[in-house]
C-alpha cells in the first residue's frame, strides 16, 4: 500500500476535511547504477573537498548560497526555518476560479486528495459543489519545507490536487521569437489552410489514455528482462504500512460552518477593522497565590524544613556518643591487676 506524501486537513472557510495526500502519477523510468567494470562492483558517490580531495563528512557540509562566482554567504539551519512558513498542515483555500481562466502552464504535478476515515461528508460536499459551479480552489500547501501554490479540482469521484507554478517560475513568452501576423503574411494560401483543417478533421477522435505507451521504456525492459534470464533474481515483500486513525467524525454542523463562512466573506473593511482594533473589556486573569496547606504539609515537595518529629530525632542521634573499644586500665583484667599489686605491697 502506497504511502502518504503528506497529512493534514484541506480547509476553506470554517471547514476542515482531513486529507491525505497520495500520489498522482507513477514514474516509470528505468533506473540504471554505475559499475565497476572489473569487478561489477557499484560506484559510491562521494562527497569531495574540490580543493583537497578528501571526502567531507556530513557534519562538516553546511548549505551556502553563491551570490557572485566564487563568492559564497553561509545560511545557518535556523535561517532557513525562519524563512519556512509557519503552516504545515493545511491546504488552506484562498478563493474559487473559473478552471478556463488558468493558464494550463501553470499546472504541474498531480495529487489525489484521500479523505480521512470518518471525513467523507466535508470531502463529499466539497466535490458537488466545485461539480455543480464549474469552479477549482486555487490554495497554498506546505510539502516539507517549501511552499507550493495548487489547485483543487473534482475528478469523476475523487478529488485531485494539482501542484501549480508560480508567475514568477514561467518563462515569458515575448522572450522568444514568435511570428506574428496574418497568415497572409507568411504567404499562406487559402488552399494550404483548408487542405490542412481538412487534415485535422481525419485525425480527430476520441481522447483514449490506453493507446499510448512509453515504447522506449518497453524496448528497454524487454533487453533487460533478456540479460538477467539467467541469473536470479530476489525478490522482497514490501510491508504495508499502518494508516493513521483520524478523530474527524461526521457530527460537524456543515450549515453554521457555511453560513459562518458567507458573513465573513461579505464583511466590508471598515467593519473588520473596527473589529479588529476593538478593545477587549476582558480584566487579565488574577495570579493565584500559593495555598498555606501546601507549604505547611510535611511530606510536600515544597516545604522547606523538615517536620519537627524528624529533627528531634536527628539531634538525638548526632548527640549519641558513638560506642569506641574500653581503653586499657579500665576494664576488667586492668582492674584485677592493679589490685594483686595493691596487696603484695602491704605484705611487703
């Protein structure tokens, strides 16, 4: 099972479907690895010091940005996170187009949208509607760290989300040399342009995606599939990968959301600026002071001194005077000693 490109929630309005975002199109190139023609050993990229020659470890690479030849600025990772939109979880809507006023060169890549478990009326309602007005959302998503300018736009049942270019990422078109004109100018006949519409008119048909094929793709593989006849080859299970569960329901009330989202749309600009400068009679909320009882309790983490029980009985081992071996003299076999030579003196 195919892995989700990203998760989050497609918003417009007050509404939030949960989405997943999967892929729209399967590369189907044909990967080719650099051998070691004298051992068929693969061939390592390396990541190598252009002045030395020594390889550079990945802790000692940082990302630079060239602004003359030569001349490098050194961008710290917290420099490109701040420049990184803040939103990473939405496909947020801006607004609903007409899908014949967009220049198809700015669509790039296709997505589809995979409603969450339990989301499917938001996702369902969206898709009618789009259907019915003959509309696409026009939004912006979050993939990784980069933000992309995208399209959404019903497909039969499903949703699609086509990842869109900027303006500033086409190439104008008055930078070439186009002919312009009449085709008088060009010395076309009247004949010429019939006899050519009359051309298209016999190649037209139907648009069948299955009539066309990647041929060279299939010459490849069928070369390859000859060479490795006889070798084997090992093939491994790919694991599928557990599906989040999302805790959208169904219970939503779709019409406040809606209605809610109409007022706001038609809210005129003094309006919403009034309310946005408007200040709050809400008084900040009061500090709460520290109960007595928590200082006071004897086993709490914040007292400070320990309970009087426990002190008396820690003054009354230090003073304790620690038991030490009897001296020599004093003890039993001392004192007998001392006695014996007490009476040979008197008898003496």
């Amino acid at each position: 099972m195919a892995r989700p490109i990203w998760t989050g929630t497609l918003s417009f309005g007050l509404l939030n479907i949960p989405v997943s975002l999967m892929a729209g199109e399967r590369r189907t190139d044909i990967s080719l690895r650099m051998l070691d023609s004298r051992d068929q050993t693969p061939i390592r990229y390396e990541r190598v010091n252009s002045s030395t020659g020594e390889e550079v470890a990945w802790k000692d690479i940082v990302k630079a940005f060239e602004y003359d030849k030569g001349s490098y600025v050194v961008l710290e990772p917290e420099d490109i996170r701040s420049a990184a939109p803040e939103s990473h979880d939405a496909i947020e809507v801006e607004s609903f187009i007409d899908a014949s006023q967009i220049d198809p060169r700015y669509f790039e890549k296709p997505y589809v949208l995979v409603p969450a478990k339990k989301a499917e009326k938001g996702y369902v309602l969206l898709r009618e509607a789009l259907s019915a007005t003959g509309r696409i959302g026009v939004a912006r998503v979050v993939i990784r760290t980069r933000e992309s300018l995208c399209a959404v736009i019903p497909h039969g049942q499903a949703l699609l989300l086509l990842m869109m270019r900027f303006p500033q990422e086409l190439v104008d078109i008055d930078e070439y040399r186009i002919p312009e004109g009449k085709p008088e100018d060009y010395r076309i006949t009247a004949k010429e342009q019939k006899i050519s519409e009359q051309l298209i008119e016999a190649m037209s048909g139907d648009w069948d995606p299955d009539a066309y094929h990647d041929e060279f793709r299939q010459r490849l593989h069928d070369v390859i599939a000859k060479r490795v006849k006889d070798h084997k080859v090992v093939e491994h299970a790919e694991e599928e990968p557990a599906v989040p569960d999302h805790a959208a329901t169904n219970v939503v009330d779709f019409m406040s959301l809606l209605q809610q989202s109409i007022k706001r749309k038609q809210r005129t600009p003094a309006a919403e600026q009034t309310g946005a400068t408007k200040p709050s009679k809400k008084k900040p909320a009061a500090k709460k002071k520290p109960t007595k009882t928590a200082a006071k309790k004897p086993g709490s983490a914040t007292s400070k001194k320990p309970p009087a029980s426990t002190a008396k009985k820690t003054a009354t081992k230090k003073a304790a005077p620690s038991k030490s071996p009897p001296s020599a003299g004093k003890g039993t076999a001392g004192g007998d000693a001392a006695k014996s030579a007490a009476k040979r003196r008197k008898v003496a």
